[in-house]
C-alpha cells in the first residue's frame, strides 16, 4: 500500500491545494480592491470569536454524528453541508461575478453535484468552497491572529488525531453519510470518475481535510493588504508543508490518518517571518 501513495498521488494533492489557495488569494485581492473602493470595513474577527464558531460547529456536527437519530441523520448532514459550501462557493463566484448570475452558476454547481456525485465534481465544488470561505474570512483577521489560530489548532489537531482519536471517528462517520468537507485525491486521474460513494477510509483515495486547506488560505488572505507577494510566499511555504506531512504519512511504518495540519502550519509560519525580513 505504501507503493501506492507516491509521487503521483502527491501531485494531485498539491495542484488541488495549489488551485484552492491560488483561487483563493486571487478572489481575497479583488474583494479587498472592491471594499477599499466602496469605502467597506468589513468587521474583525477575533480569537476569542473563532474559537467560539469553530467548537459551535463542531459540537453540532457532533451531536448529530453521535447522538442524532439514525433515520435522518444522513439527511441533516448532508443538508448542512450543501448549505455550506452552497453559501461559500457564492461568496466565491459572487466577487467575480455580482449579479444574478452568481446564483444561477452556484445552484449549477450544487446540482451538479447532487445528480453526478463523482470525485471531480466533489473537488470542483470543495476547492470554489474552501477558496471562497477561506478568502473573504482571511480579510476579517490579522495575520498575527492567524499564526495564534494556527499554533492552537495544530495542537489540536495532533490531539483530536492520536489522543482522542474523536477527529477520525467524525471523519469517518461523515465519508459514510457523504457529507465530505475534504479533497479526495486519486493516483491515477481515471479515478476522478469514481463515485464519492465508493470513497471509503484507508482505501485507494487520500483525503486531505478541509481545515489543512482553508488554514492556510486563512493567513494568506489575511497578508492582502501587506502586498500580494506575501500571500503568495506564504502559499509557497505552505505547499512546502504539505509535502512534509506526506513524506510523514508514506514513511510510517503502519498506514494511518495523521495530522496533517501541523507541518503546513509550521512552514507557513516561516513563511511568514520571511516576508517580515524582505
């Protein structure tokens, strides 16, 4: 199995989390160039406010995992998670293009998606989504905000993966029910064809977490306004990262879920000092 996860899967992985993050950047400069001309101050977002959303998500996607009722709990999973990346892929299309059209190629998207589940359309719609969460949220926070979120969250996830084992099992839970916020990514590009339905934990496909990816996104949004230069080091960096926890994930000597999160905070974190020296 480790022959499997090469190089080839790695390409894959890093042209979609490139894609999201270059499509991500791009849409945080032409928002930031809109509010600046139209004189909007979008508000802040602080610490404390983050920490605060984030465990409210994830308590509610846990109840609903763990404790919601068997018959409809697909149901309000998959409902949610539409709901979700339907609004972030409109803040997305919506800065490119601000007119009715913004909905009507959203619902496409979404429909898209519903009636051809396959893996391509699943990473199309994941990458507009996370590109488009990740961008206009990153404007809201100081980069030095994003290095603490970063800090924390790494930990976090170190804990939630090999202590707990709680961010596995939802992970798991969440593949079964289809509500995947993640990439899944293939070796070979004939398996983009495959169904998302067939994705099934430790099988042919790596998948690569939504928060290893809007994270990122996060610090380099946040760096718009110090220069388009800086997001694009962090970016950089950050796909240096992601590299790091691959090399980890093929090396290990039995295959199993890691964090992933904290080689790509850490290299972006040096990114980011980088831009401090230039």
């Amino acid at each position: 199995m480790k022959k499997f996860f090469g190089w080839r899967i790695f390409f894959w992985e890093a042209l979609l989390f490139s894609l999201t993050l270059g499509l991500g950047i791009a849409t945080a400069f032409r928002a930031s160039n809109i509010l600046e001309k139209e004189e909007v101050l979008l508000p802040s977002v602080s610490f404390p406010q983050f920490l605060l959303y984030f465990f409210l998500a994830n308590l509610f996607v846990f109840l609903i995992l763990f404790f919601g009722p068997k018959q409809g709990k697909g149901f309000v999973l998959r409902t949610v998670f539409l709901f979700s990346i339907g609004l972030s892929t409109l803040l997305l299309i919506n800065t490119w293009i601000p007119n009715i059209f913004s909905f009507v190629l959203t619902f496409l998207l979404i429909f898209l998606w519903l009636k051809k589940p396959s893996v391509l359309v699943h990473d199309l719609v994941m990458v507009f989504s996370m590109a488009g969460a990740g961008s206009i949220l990153g404007l809201r926070i100081e980069p030095e905000i994003v290095v603490t979120l970063l800090l924390f969250f790494s930990i976090y996830d170190f804990i939630a993966v090999y202590k707990t084992g709680h961010m596995v099992k939802m992970a798991k839970e969440m593949i079964k029910k289809g509500a995947i916020i993640a990439l899944i990514v293939p070796s070979k590009i004939s398996d983009f064809k495959g169904e998302i339905g067939q994705v099934k934990p430790g099988g042919k496909y790596l998948i690569l977490g939504g928060g290893d990816i809007v994270f990122p996104l996060l610090f380099c949004s946040s760096l718009i306004s110090e220069g388009i230069l800086s997001s694009l080091i962090v970016a950089s960096f950050s796909v240096l990262g992601l590299l790091a926890s691959f090399l980890i994930f093929i090396t290990q000597k039995r295959r199993k879920p890691i964090p992933a999160l904290p080689p790509i905070a850490l290299f972006s974190i040096i990114g980011f000092l980088i831009t401090k020296i230039l």
